[in-house]
C-alpha cells in the first residue's frame, strides 16, 4: 500500500468535508451512513455498519436531576447536541424485561421486546471504562434442494450455496467505540469485524484476505476461512462523519451481516450487481432530519489496496419523509475496474448505482423497492459494454412480538452474461470453475427469483432469531460459449430451495 494513496485519500476527505461545511453552516450529520433498509423493530436493534448500543447492558442509573429550563421553556430544559431544548429530561423508568406479563406471542402483540434486549457476553463494555464496545453472533442454517444436484451446489446462488449440508454461515465479532456526531468537538471512534465461516468466500478483498485473483490469501478449507469486512475509523463532530479505511458498501438493501437481513438467501442483485466492500474515505452530513448527502473516494469494488492506480467516487442521499413513513435512498459508485474478472489489468470504467424505497403501510405492514442499474466499458476487453440491472420489492408483515413474515419477488438480468458466476470470479462463487458447475461461463438473459420466509424471535429470549425460508429461481437466457442451465449442474433452467437458519446474538 502507497502511503502517498492514503495521504491523498485523507486529504481529499477533508477537502470535502471542508467545502460542504462552508456552504451548509450549521447544518448537522450523523456518525454513521444508514441504510434504507427494512425496520421491522430489529430484533439486533442495530444498522449493519454502526450498531446501537444495547441499553440493558447498561449498568442501572438514577434518574437525571432536573435541570434549568431553556429559554422559553415551560417545562424542563435539556441540552442535546449544541443546543437547548425544550424537551423534559428523560426519567430512568422500570424496564419491561422479559418477565413481564408477556407470557406468550400472542398475548403481547407486539410490544413485549421493545422492553427485551438481547443478554451480552461482555455486559460491562457500555462503561466507558470498560473499553470498546464487543458483541456479535453466530449464524448456522441448512438449505435443501429439489434437483439433489451431484455437486451439492445451489446454482449460482451464493450464501447457503450448498445443498443438504448445515453450514456455520457466521462467526462474527464486532470490536467498536462509536464516535458521537452530537458533540460539540472532534471526536474519534474506530470498529473491526471479524467474519469466519462459510460465508467469507464472497466477501474477500484484494490486498487483504484475497489474491489479485480473488483467491483466498489467508489461510482456509474448501468452505470455511476468514475474512475481515471492516475495519476503520471515524471523526465526528456536529453530525459530521469522516470514516476511513475499510468498510461496507452504501449501495443497495441487503447487507452482509446476518441480523440485519429478512431472508437467509440475498437477491441476485446483492450477489452479482453492487460491491461488497470499500476502501477509503466516505464523509456525510445531515443536512436536517429529513435529508442526509455522503460522497468519499475509494479503491473501488472489493480492494484493499489501489489496484488501479487511481480513484472512484462513491456518494449518495438519503430523504426522509416528515411523516417518518417513507425513505428514499440513492447511492452510486464509479471509477476504473478490471474489465475481466480475476485480473488486475486491463482496466476501465464502471458505473453502478442503486435506489431504495420503504414505506410502512401500517403499523405491522411495510414495503421495500429496490432499482439497480450498472454498467461495465469494454467488458472482458471486447470493447463493448456489459450492463445488469433489475428490480427487487419486499414486503414484510408483522404478524405479532414474535413473528414476521415476507415475500422478496426480484427480476435481474445480466444483459451481457458478465455478471452471473462468470469463470474464475472467486469473490462470487467461491470456487474454482471445475468445483461448481454453474461458475464456467457466464448466463446472458433474466433470473426470477421468489422468496417467502417467516422471523421467529422468542418473547422470552431476544438473543434468537429463527428463519425458515423456500425459494423458486427461473433463468430466462442462454449461457455465454456454451455454458449450459444455471441449475441442477447444468441440468435444468429452474429450482426450487428450502431451509432453515437460526441467528444468536452474543
């Protein structure tokens, strides 16, 4: 790694934190980019980048003196952020806890768990004093297949790729001190995961836990290994956030991380059309609290290190509706990448960018769009241009405290047969051409992919998640230079799944 990149990166980070600052004074930012992702009442009660802090692992606190009224108050002031305000302080109040009169899912509807919070193994790390933040989860499922296909393989469908055999997906680890964008100075927060299990293979960076070729660096089997998706720092200062170094996408819905998705399986579009990770530097702002801008250079798609010699941009927007219903989130990244997978010239530009829009219909109701588009200069060195794009909707209905239920209906297609488990990509398949069938070559036309699940969390243990999941995947096309049907090694133009996955927080 080039010193002089990082330096450069640093510098044009806060170039543009400086420049937005002086033409939005006084306006405010968070510490985190959050994504416009589904909120259900997540049973981790965190984002996928910056987790909240779990108030039961808390030591208990006595209630806050009164304190002076602001001006033009009539009740008690307080102070948040910067400023004065006319809000009464809040008051230490009886926690529901899980032994409240909530003796059953279908007696407490759905207000028992915003009392219950999950148990944590390190219970003091919300004392400053007690060092960072640790936490995390461990998530294991089984995912069956129709076909029975001889090589066990799902397809091009990563994550659970495997048929009839339990795998460890993840082993998690979190080590985070979250900085405070309400503070009125520079402050600085840092986080590192750790990820092993089966679900490292697709997650990989160049420069880091992978090769120039996407192989695996570090040690690891045929299916389990270790990745590190993250690890940054981030200053905070007034609802401004400068994170550096190496961290998740901003583009798309669905996240790596287990807790923070609905379904055990990821769309088509998360696998094959959006990046995993960045590395460099992302600024955001909080313009109010309605809208919210980020933008930041990186090394591009899944590297570590400044493959390419040169830069991409990646920014985007957040807007809130007043009513707090709605959510519209805009994301985009550009810049120079390999033109064939597994390669680190030649180089030209991609594009991709995402949309996201979720509306709670009603208080159990809510519904999830999702529109990418991206696109690939002179794919594979043809001097043409590859495009994907497609359509995902969601919607989730809360069945009561403990179940949740949800339908994924998505269209994508890989105009160009670039995307979709071409040969060699090891980021996205995990394996070398001859391990699974369906990573030779490539699959020119559309994939249909229809998903229903059910959530299960206990009303008395917070700490576990449940996810049944079956899923119907239909491929419209042809395979590029002869590849024959994505499914059933080869076999068949469609496929059905079914499984189960179980998440514990920790």
């Amino acid at each position: 790694m080039k010193v002089t990149k990082w330096a450069m990166l640093i510098a044009m980070a806060g170039g543009l934190s400086a420049t937005t600052a002086s033409a939005q004074t006084g306006l405010r930012q968070p510490s985190t980019v959050m994504r416009t992702g589904f909120e259900y009442g997540s049973y981790y009660q965190a984002s996928a980048e910056q987790p909240a802090a779990s108030p039961s692992d808390a030591p208990a606190e006595a209630a806050p003196a009164p304190v002076a009224a602001a001006p033009g108050c009539t009740t008690g002031g307080c102070t948040t952020g910067c400023a004065p305000t006319c809000e009464a302080p809040a008051t230490c109040a009886a926690s529901c806890g899980c032994e409240s009169s909530c003796t059953s899912c279908q007696d407490c509807a759905m207000e028992c768990p915003e009392g219950c919070e999950p148990w944590r193994l390190f219970a003091c790390h919300q004392d400053p004093e007690c060092g960072p933040v640790i936490k995390g989860w461990v998530n294991a499922g089984i995912m069956g297949n129709s076909d029975s296909p001889p090589s066990r393989f799902n397809g091009p469908v990563t994550f659970y790729d495997r048929s009839g055999e339990a795998q460890l997906s993840q082993l998690y680890l979190i080590v985070e001190k979250a900085a405070d964008p309400t503070s009125c100075d520079w402050n600085l927060g840092y986080r590192m995961d750790l990820l092993y299990g089966t679900d490292y293979r697709f997650n990989i960076s160049r420069g880091l836990s992978a090769n120039d070729n996407f192989t695996a660096k570090w040690d690891s089997s045929r299916f389990y290994g270790l990745d590190m998706p993250q690890l940054y720092i981030d200053l905070a200062k007034n609802d401004w956030s400068i994170k550096i170094g190496h961290f998740y996408t901003i583009i798309g819905y669905e996240v790596v991380t287990a807790p923070d998705n609905f379904f055990m399986t990821h769309a088509y579009t998360m696998q094959y059309g959006e990046p995993f990770t960045h590395t460099g530097a992302l600024v955001s702002k909080k313009v109010n609290d309605q809208l919210t801008l980020m933008g930041g250079v990186t090394f591009g798609w899944d590297n570590f290190e400044d493959v390419y010699d040169n830069l991409s941009f990646l920014g985007g927007a957040t807007f809130t509706a007043s009513d707090g219903n709605s959510k519209l989130a805009y994301a985009l990244s550009v810049g120079e990448e390999e033109v064939t997978f597994g390669t680190v010239s030649p180089d030209d530009t991609r594009f991709v960018q995402s949309i996201v829009y979720s509306r709670t219909l009603t208080d159990r109701l809510n519904y999830v769009f999702q529109s990418d588009i991206g696109n690939q200069q002179n794919a594979n060195g043809t001097g043409s241009t590859a495009q994907w794009y497609g359509i995902n909707q969601y919607m989730f209905y809360k069945i009561d405290c403990c179940w949740t239920a949800g339908v994924r209906a998505e269209w994508f297609r890989d105009d160009d047969g670039y995307r979709v488990a071409p040969a060699g990509d090891y980021a996205r398949t995990g394996q070398s051409p001859n391990s699974n069938p369906a990573s030779v070559g490539g699959f020119e036309g559309n994939f249909f992919a229809l998903a229903a699940g059910l959530n299960y969390k206990p009303s008395d243990n917070p700490n576990l998640i449940v996810r049944p999941e079956v899923r119907w995947d239909h491929f419209d096309g042809r395979g590029v230079n002869g590849q024959p049907d994505p499914f059933d090694d080869g076999n068949s133009d469609d496929q059905f799944l079914y499984g189960v996955d179980f998440i514990y927080l920790y």
